[in-house]
C-alpha cells in the first residue's frame, strides 16, 4: 500500500509545527471547515489565520477569534506566512487563477473543487510539484479517496 510517509519523513517536515490555513470561501462548506477546526483544536496543530471571501463584513461571525484576519482580497492571503489554501468557493474562475497564484507563491493547497481538477488538475500538479508543494483534491472524487491519493503518488514518484 502506498503512503504519504516517505514525504513525511523528509527534511524539512515538522510534524509538531503549527500549519497556519487560509480559507478561500466561507459558505456552507467553508463555515463548516472554520467550526470543525475551532471545535476540535486539541486534535491537530491546525490555526486558522485568514478568511479570504466576498462582502466579508456580511460573512463575520462572532465565533471566529478576533486574530483570523478577514480579507476579500487573495492578496493579502498569497503575501502572508499562511502555509495551506483551503480552496472552498467551487467554479472555475477564480478559483483557477487564485490556485495556481497560491502555488505558485509557495503555498500548498487543498481543494473540494471537482470541476477545477477536471479542466486544470494536470497543470495544478505541475505547478505544485515545480514549487515543492501539494495540491490534494481527495474531497473532490468522493468514493475515490481511498485510490486517488496513491494514483497521484505513484504518478508523482512519490510511493
């Protein structure tokens, strides 16, 4: 069976170090990202820095820790030391154009966005591979997420 553990154990990999996030979309899904991450701090070193979404001041909720910075420019998200990209808004663009910046700008990136890795997943992995990060998209191929992660491995060269 084929694992992340051969990327995990490379230099350079903390396990103990604080992942710093981004959401990029707070709807549904989004909101329900923020909870689950507040609700079960104790179970990951997950933070969550920024929240990154259209007329922000109609999204604010008071349960979300006055540190989170709110922005509705992916600007301010890409020049922070933010290291993943929760990319939840769906669609092709911008969600297309924000990714690839986000990767190209040294951040990984995960993605429920099926139909933006049906019309640009190869050139998304190519971007990330030539930055040194991931894109992981197993939320978007539902019953898929057990293989699709170790078919993306085994093409990468990562098994």
């Amino acid at each position: 069976m084929t694992t992340l553990l051969p990327y995990l154990e490379r230099p350079g990999y903390l396990a103990d170090e604080t992942c710093k996030i981004a959401l990029v979309g707070f709807g549904t899904v989004g909101s329900s990202v923020a909870r689950l991450l507040y609700t079960r701090g104790e179970e990951h070193s997950l933070q969550l820095t920024h929240i990154c979404n259209r007329r922000v001041a109609q999204k604010k909720v008071d349960w979300v820790p006055p540190d989170v910075t709110w922005t509705e420019s992916i600007g301010d998200v890409l020049a922070s030391d933010v290291d993943v990209v929760v990319e939840l808004m769906g669609g092709l663009e911008p969600a297309h154009d924000w990714v690839r910046r986000a990767l190209q700008s040294g951040k990984s990136v995960v993605t429920a966005n099926k139909q933006l890795i049906a019309h640009f997943g190869s050139e998304l992995l190519r971007i990330a591979a030539r930055h040194g990060q991931l894109l992981s998209f197993g939320a978007c191929v539902a019953g898929g997420v057990p293989c699709s992660r170790d078919c993306v491995m085994d093409l990468r060269g990562i098994a």
